[in-house]
C-alpha cells in the first residue's frame, strides 16, 4: 500500500514539536463544573447482541482505526441537526431557547491519554441511550429520518433529513478500535429532569455497560474516550485536525479542535452553481488537491441518474507525472452527505483522468456497513459512465468555445488523453475527438493545431476512407522524410505525430468515424502518371532479384520497385510489420534486453540516378556494389528510425570515400605538379 503523506507529515509535526505538545494539548478550561456520576450504576448486558458481535464491530469492520473519529463527529452532527430541527418546529419556546453555539468541540490530554468529543445538540434521555448505545446496529439517525419522511415535504424541516449521516447504527462502536474505556455523558435538550441533571453511560466494550444519573450535565452529548496504550496519536492535536479535514472537513457544523475551527472550507458543490464565486472554488481546490495555484478548468455538475449526484471536477494547471514523479494517485473523493467515504477513490473516473481534481458526493450512494465503501459495484460502474462523460463533453466544449485555451491545457495534458484511447474503450471515439495535432498543411508549428473531425472535412474526394499519419520527432523531419513524397505530389493532408506512443494510439483505435487510420510509412500509394526515365522491368528485376538474394539477403525479406518516391533513392515499408515507433516504445517499457530487428522490405525508386548506376556497376564491380547497397538499406533504416546502431555503417563508409576518391594515376595536372 501507498503511504499516507498526509499522515507521515502529521506525524513529522507531532515529533519536532513534541516540547510544545504537552502544554499545547492539555485540554482546554472547562466552562463550569465537571460532570460527575450520581448515585449507583445500573449494569447491562447489550440487547440480543453478544461480546463476539460488538468485537467483530471495532476489530474487523473497519480497515482504517482513524475513521472512528469520522463515526463520532457525523454522530454529533446528526445531533446537532436534530437540535436544529426541534428549534424550527417546537411548538413553544424550550426546545428554541438554546443559547449554546451549534458545534462539535474536541479536545485531548496526551499524558492522559484522554480524548473528548462533545456536541451542543439534542441529547439523549435514560431510555434513548439504553436504545441507542445499548443495542447494537440501532440507528436513532435512521428513525429521525423515518420520522421525517412521515412528516410530509409541508414540513418546515422537510430539508433536515438531507443532512443527517448515520445509517447504520454501528459507527459508534468504531470506538473500541482505540479506547480501553468511554463515557458518554448526555443531557436531552427538553429534559424533565432536574437543571443539569443528565445521565453517564459507561463501557469498556467487553459486551456491557452501565447506566449511571450524573450531574453538571450540559445539554448535549460528551464523549470521553481514555485511548489504549498503542493509540495514543488520537490524543494529538496535530492528527486530530488532520483526521477531521480529512474526513469531515464539510459537515454542517463547526468542528473545533481546542478552540479552533477546523473545518473553514465551503462544500461548494451543494450550492447552486451561479452562487458560488471563483474565491470559493480556488478555496476548495487548494483544499483538496494541496495546491497553491488557481484551476485550470472547473466543472460542477449535479445529476438524477443513475443515482442524485452532486460533484465538481477542476482541472490543475499541470501535473507531476512530466517531472518523472511516477504514476500520481487519482484525486477524486467520494462523499455520502459531505462526509468523506473514500479518499482518492480508483472507480469514480478511468485511471487515465487521474489528473482532474474533485469531489462526487450523493446521498443515495448504496454504503457498506462501515461506509468505507459502496456495495453495488455495478451502480459504481454506471455512476463512473456517467460522469467520466459529462466532463469529455465539458472538454469538447472547451475546444469550440477558446481554442487557444484548450491548446493550452491539451499541450500539458495529451498524454492522458492518448492513454485513455488505448484504455477507456467504452469512450474511446469521445476521446479521440479531444486530441490535436500539427498536420502537413499548416504553416508552421504555432499555427492551430487540427482535430481530426477537422481533417475529415479537408480531405481530399480520391482520399477513399484513410486518414494519413506519420510519427516522426518534429515537423522538420517529417517534411524531410522520403514516406511525404508521394503525398506532396498527391496533395493530400498527413497528421504529424511527434511522440511514440502516438502510433500506439492511432492503431490501437484502427478507425475513426468509419475511416481507417493509416501510417504514412505503411501507405499504398502511387505517384500519378508513368515514371520518366525509369529502368526498363528487365533491369528491375534483375537488381531487386540480386539485392534480395545476394547483397542484403540477410537484411531484407523482400525488395520492390516503388511507385511512391520522387526525390529519395530508398524507403522501407512498414506495411505488415512492426512501425519504428511501436518498436522504440516496446524498447522503452523493457530495456532488460534487446529487440531483434526483423528482416524488412525494401523500397526502391526506379527513377533515381544512384539506383540506375547501382543496377549498372553490379556486373562489372559487384564489390563496390554490395558497398552502395547496403549503405542504401541502412540510408533508408535510419529514414525510418529503425537503426539501432549506426557505428557497423562506419567502416563502409571509408570503403566508399576511399572509391570516391580519385587514385593517384588519376590525380589532376594541377595536383601533379603541387607535389614535385
């Protein structure tokens, strides 16, 4: 597994400010007296449950140890929310005269051991704590709810149920994963007992507890947990505010950790869109991707099916993978009522969108029971659709409405783009509508760069049903390249491609609005009219015969005569076999070993003045022959990019200067005369 860095960071922070810890973490005044237990403690047994479940519940259900403090704060504000509710529908003034702030306050004692998580919300009788702490998988959230939905939507409140997060009714057990003992001491806000008068609930999780009166009781719920020994990091102020901006960083309420609130940034996507202004969303950004820039591109988007969603997606100005960085994580939290369920969730969009940056949040996403996941995997599936289409639409949108922005944003990003064609199949034609490229009839490398709906609408009627591509390392050397001469001659359009995995991507994709993506190095073309000055079919095939069966006959599988080059001698076609690009990608993703380079076929221009003399001198110097011959075949191997290694050429090379040069019974008078 990855680490945590936020983790490992809190954790650095905890230790280089350890002399300060102490005095800094010891718990705040406390605003009046302490409560204390009245009177004899009444013994449970928890209800038709057994000490086997309730440690199956805070050993087992949970994979993080941290989320019990998730659990405890959406169990405050439930609490909260419920007090909230009884203030705007009490029928007299009790329940509405509240002069306590609505928050969640937590605070910690390190050398104690001691952690405290206290709300201001609606509390709990005697009965309501039997029934809700004493039983086992009893959600008091889930028959508010009930209660709600019974109400009718004329309810005042109509709206609360939204806000409420428990579920399940276990998420208060999650405690047992670190306390050797909690207290809850609880006081109901409409309480007919006497001023401060509430009740104490005690357990060491071993599959009981006790029921106790107490005094000094606010109203409310406290919650004071005395930590095992091996997790005292919960008694650190420093985790502790990590854990909650972590997980509930956008409950309703305020969360204050020794005073200070801890949860300031916006849920912004539970607003309407026009109402949140760019200093929010820069706010949440920052938040959530740790970044101290502005997003690139911001996209909220809410949705009725397949289930309600409500999210917002921003796209960062760049990325870490160009710095060499590896892989980066995707960055996209899931929610369930603007509680986090799952950091940096792998299936809310394709692994190629990993740089985008958001928030999915939806309260009727089907939850497990520790809500650290989702339960209908195919539901999951739908929602990624979904969503993973809305933002190529966003995208597109984009490209239409500021080219030049998006030309921006595609330079940094293309890659994953490029990755999601060769992966994301069941997006696949949306994608390759989104990528740009340079192609042969702009001018140079600032001018616009083409879609290929764009290069559909300019090709040519003789064209058929083929788009044209050339992967080469820059536009300078695709025009210099032999594979453009038949093109130029013909006047149709080639996409230039400039990295290697583009031919990865173009066949991959094979096809695009039903026609065929070609490589320019693969294509079968012919110049028009007859070639003029040509060698006769005779001397051809005498020449091809003998370079495949003699000279290169341990290179080639087959020499042809072309009917595509103008200017250039030679040129391997690709047709059927491995491109150069693919070859030198296949190189990249294993180095272990060498590739072996196929025998290739040989393409040569019947026209050209060094072919003509080749076929000449092979009967009468076949030595000097077999030299130019093979210089062609490598000439033509490194046109192609299929020369591995150019040192071999070297010694051929002083054989053919050495012929080139003029011998000494054939030096001119000049230089006869300079040397006496």
């Amino acid at each position: 597994d990855k680490p945590d860095l936020d983790k490992i960071v809190g954790d650095m922070l905890n230790k280089e400010s350890k002399a300060e810890d102490s005095a800094a973490q010891e718990p705040p005044p406390a605003e009046g007296p302490v409560e204390t237990v009245l009177g004899d403690e009444e013994s449970h047994r928890f209800e038709a449950e057994t000490k086997q479940l309730l440690e199956i519940v805070a050993k087992s259900l949970y994979t993080d140890k941290e989320v019990f403090v998730r659990e405890l704060v959406s169990n405050a504000s439930d609490a909260l929310e419920k007090r909230r509710h009884l203030q705007l529908t009490a029928s007299d003034a009790s329940a509405a005269a509240a002069d306590d702030e609505l928050e969640v306050r937590v605070s910690c004692d390190t050398p104690k051991r001691l952690l405290i998580i206290q709300d201001t919300g609606v509390g709990m009788r005697k009965d309501e704590l039997v029934e809700n702490l004493g039983t086992i998988a009893r959600s008091g959230s889930k028959a508010f709810m009930q209660q709600l939905g019974s109400e009718g939507e004329a309810s005042p409140a109509s709206d609360a149920a939204s806000s409420i997060i428990g579920r399940f009714g276990v998420g208060f057990y999650s405690v047992f994963m670190v306390a050797d003992k909690v207290r809850v001491f609880s006081r109901h806000v409409d309480s007919e007992d006497a001023e401060g008068e509430g009740y104490c609930w005690t357990s060491t999780g071993d599959g009981s507890y006790s029921l106790a009166k107490a005094q000094n009781v606010k109203t409310g719920t406290k919650i004071e947990i005395t930590l095992k020994e091996g997790s005292t990091e919960f008694a650190s102020k420093y985790n502790l505010e990590r854990i909650i901006r972590k997980h509930s960083s956008f409950v309703t309420f305020p969360v204050k950790v020794d005073g200070e609130r801890v949860n300031t940034v916006e849920p912004v996507w539970m607003k309407s869109k026009n109402s949140v202004t760019t200093e929010e969303h820069e706010e949440l950004y920052r938040h959530l991707g740790q970044a101290y820039d502005s997003p690139r591109y911001t996209l909220q988007f809410e949705t009725d099916a397949p289930i309600a969603i409500k999210s917002v997606f921003y796209v960062p100005q760049s990325h870490r993978e160009k710095m060499g960085m590896g892989q980066q994580e995707a960055c996209v939290n899931l929610y369930s009522r603007k509680v986090l369920i799952t950091a940096k969730s792998q299936e809310i969009l394709p692994a190629w969108m990993r740089f985008i940056v958001g928030v999915v949040d939806s309260e009727d996403i089907p939850l497990n029971i520790s809500r650290e996941s989702m339960q209908d995997s195919a539901l999951m599936r739908r929602m990624s659709n979904v969503l993973s289409s809305r933002l190529l639409k966003f995208f597109a949108e984009q490209g239409k409405k500021d080219p030049d922005g998006y030309r921006a944003f595609y330079d940094e990003f293309s890659k994953f783009f490029k990755e999601g064609v060769c992966t994301d199949f069941a997006h696949q034609k949306d994608i390759m509508k989104l990528l740009r490229f340079d192609t042969s009839t702009t001018t140079d490398s600032s001018s616009p760069l083409s879609s290929l709906d764009e290069y559909i609408s300019r090709m040519q009627p003789e064209q058929g049903d083929k788009i044209y591509y050339l992967v080469t390392s820059s536009r300078q050397a695709a025009e210099a390249s032999a594979y453009m001469e038949v093109f130029r001659k013909r006047n149709l359009e080639v996409v230039y491609c400039y990295q290697e995995i583009d031919d990865f991507v173009m066949q991959n994709a094979g096809t695009y609005e039903g026609k065929q993506l070609v490589s320019a190095s693969a294509a079968d073309l012919e110049l028009p009219g007859d070639l003029e000055g040509a060698l006769s079919k005779e001397e051809a095939e005498a020449l091809t015969a003998w370079m495949s069966g003699t000279a290169l006959k341990d290179k080639v599988s087959e020499v042809l005569i072309s009917s595509r080059l103008v200017d250039s001698p030679a040129v391997i076609n690709e047709a059927g076999g491995q491109s150069a690009a693919m070859r030198r990608m296949m190189m990249m993703l294993d180095q272990s070993k060498a590739m072996d380079l196929p025998k290739q076929r040989l393409e040569l221009n019947p026209s050209h003045s060094l072919i003509k003399k080749l076929a000449a001198i092979r009967t009468t110097d076949e030595e000097l022959a077999t030299l130019v011959a093979e210089q062609l075949f490598d000439n033509a191997m490194i046109g192609a990019g299929m020369l591995d290694d150019a040192r071999p050429m070297l010694g051929r090379l002083t054989q053919l200067l050495e012929h080139a040069m003029p011998g000494e019974s054939e030096q001119p008078d000049s230089a006869r005369e300079g040397s006496v």
